[in-house]
C-alpha cells in the first residue's frame, strides 16, 4: 500500500510541473488518503503484535 502512495505522490509531483492542476490534486489527496490507510493498519499491526507477546 505504501507503493501505491508514492506512485500517486510522484504522479501528483509530475503533473503539478506539467501544470495540470486538477490531476496533481486529485493525484495528491489520493496519496495522502492511501497513507493514512497505510499509517493506520501499521500502528494496528504493531499493538496486535505486542498483545500477543504479553
């Protein structure tokens, strides 16, 4: 998941220096939701991990 959002990241970067707007934003928010999904499951991963090493 942390791929998909570097290539969103990088899709949104090159469309912003091609200066086409909509797609780097909506390319950015995609990134940034993709993320937080990310960010998420890998803090819920690590408390199941150390649940069940106590």
């Amino acid at each position: 998941m942390l791929q998909w959002t570097l290539t969103f990241l990088l899709i949104a970067v090159v469309a912003a220096v091609f200066g086409f707007g909509g797609i780097a934003v909506a390319a950015a928010g995609i990134a940034r939701i993709l993320f937080f999904i990310f960010l998420i499951l890998f803090i819920a991963s690590l408390m199941s991990g150390l649940i069940r090493r106590a």
